[in-house]
C-alpha cells in the first residue's frame, strides 16, 4: 500500500441517466444501476490499490459522489465541460492538496480491474515522464500519466491514444487485460464478464439474470477447414470462420453441442466460441 506514495489518481465518473447510453442490459437490468457498479467495482480497485487519500473522483453525479466518499476517496466537482475537462479539475484539485506529486487518469469504467493491476502499471509509468495505457482495442485510452513537471495533455474521447501518443505520452502496451478492458457497449461488457467483474457489477447482473455469453448449439461443422454454424436459442443461425474456430483451441464439434459464444454485431458472425462450463464458472465475481 506505499509503493506509490507520489502518486495521486483521478478518476473521472459519469453518473445518472446519461452514463453508459451505449449499454443495451436484459430485462430485470437497470442501466443506471449498472453504470454505477461499474463504477463502484473500479473505485473499489483503485482505493485498495493506492495509499489513503489518494483518489480523486471527478463527478456530477450526488450517487457516484456518495459511494466514492464511503469508500474514503476525495470527490471533486465536474465542471460539466467534458472529460477532459473533468480531467483537468481533478488533476488541479489533487496537486493543490499535494504539490509536486505525480498524476495518472483513470477511467471509472473498469470493472475487472484489479488493485494489483493498478499497481503494476503505475509501477511501469513511474519510468517514463509522460505516459499512456490504451485500452483493449488500442485506440482508446485507459491510464494517462504525468510524473511531477511533466505535466498531463488530456485529450480524451474516440482515438485519444494516438493523440495521447502525439502529444508525448511513451504508449505502454501493458499485459494488463483487466485493466485496459473499460466498458461502453455490449461486447465490451461481456469481455469483461470473461475475465471477472467485481462484486457491485456482478450482483446487479446475476439480479437481472444475465449471462456473460450468448448460448448456441453447434448446427453445421466443417471438419476440412473449422467453419460452421450455429444455433442461438431464439432459432437465428450465426456461422463462424476456421479462424475463430481455431482460436477457440477446440479439435472438434458435433452438431448440437452447446458452446458459448461471442458475436461480431447483433446478426452474428461469431467473433469467438468456447465449450459451455470451460471457464463460465468466473464469468462474473
């Protein structure tokens, strides 16, 4: 718990019904509810993960604001100019109450984040003046990074890395899958699910009955080339390549097999599949 005792985290939230607009949950799911246990499970990481007094937390929002306090993390008013913005009036509020200490942006967003990972990739940016963590696509930003001079250049929103990237920040590939997995759509949410969710996230989801995966039967099999379809249990038929077959690190399916899978868009085509119970049981918690 002192390994970074320079450090001061910001972290940014949107709350209330304007968070998570992209987020499409079953029914027995409230959106809202789930934005804030998104939230709550990476607060949650991020006060375990840093010495006391060392979140900030940038939101609008009197929810986020009432369960970032209960956790023993700072709340900062978000000026409601954007994110960069709210960046801005985070960084500002934790080197007045800390001059000269280092800064990093975290996206609240994070729900498999854990306090471990915070550490280790606070431990990489510790090298570098300036630095960026991109999310799972590359193309996003999840961690932002300024030691004490070197001063943050937020840019956040759709290509931030790039500009992030451009603007001086070394971009560190980091093997930290859970926690350069934020979530804003449906996909996302249940890559996260894979690797396992926090506690908030995985309550509200299971009180929804939500699964991490999609279920299907296998319908056709090529055994030439891996290809085939499947059957998702509302009858659509969605197929997939060789190449996400082979991925999946299966020799062989059978018609009627369950499987779990992920898809592309909403018709399919199958993005990645896996036997049902191999690696389910972490879905979520």
């Amino acid at each position: 718990m002192t390994a970074f005792p320079s450090w001061q985290l910001v972290v940014p939230v949107k709350g209330g019904p304007a968070a998570k607009s992209r987020l499409h949950p079953p029914g027995g799911v409230d959106r809202v509810e789930l934005a804030l246990a998104l939230a709550t499970d990476c607060l949650t990481a991020c006060v375990a993960g840093m010495p006391r007094g060392c979140v900030h937390v940038v939101t609008s929002d009197a929810t986020v604001a009432g369960v970032a306090s209960a956790l023993g993390a700072h709340v900062v008013a978000d000026p409601g100019a954007g994110l960069d913005a709210a960046v801005l009036a985070g960084r500002d509020a934790a080197l007045a109450d800390h001059p000269g200490a280092a800064v990093a942006v975290l996206l609240g967003d994070l729900p498999s984040l854990r306090a471990e990972d915070l550490r280790a990739a606070l431990r990489t940016a510790s090298a570098h003046e300036r630095a960026v963590v991109p999310d799972a696509d590359g193309t996003g930003t999840v961690l932002l990074t300024a030691v004490p001079g070197a001063g943050l250049a937020p840019a956040f929103g759709q290509g931030s890395a790039a500009r992030h990237e451009a603007a001086g920040h070394t971009r560190l590939e980091l093997d930290l899958p859970r926690l350069r997995r934020d979530v804003d759509d449906d996909a996302a949410l249940r890559a996260a699910l894979a690797l396992g969710v926090g506690a908030a996230t995985g309550a509200v989801l299971s009180g929804g009955g939500y699964a991490a995966a999609m279920q299907a039967s296998v319908h056709t099999f090529d055994e030439q080339d891996g290809s085939g379809s499947a059957l998702l249990d509302d009858g659509r038929e969605v197929t997939f390549t060789g190449e996400v077959f082979a991925a999946s690190a299966l020799r062989h399916l059978r018609p009627g097999q369950r499987v779990s899978i992920d898809l592309a868009g909403a018709g399919g085509p199958v993005s990645r599949l896996w036997i049902v119970g191999i690696g389910d049981d972490q879905t979520i918690g």
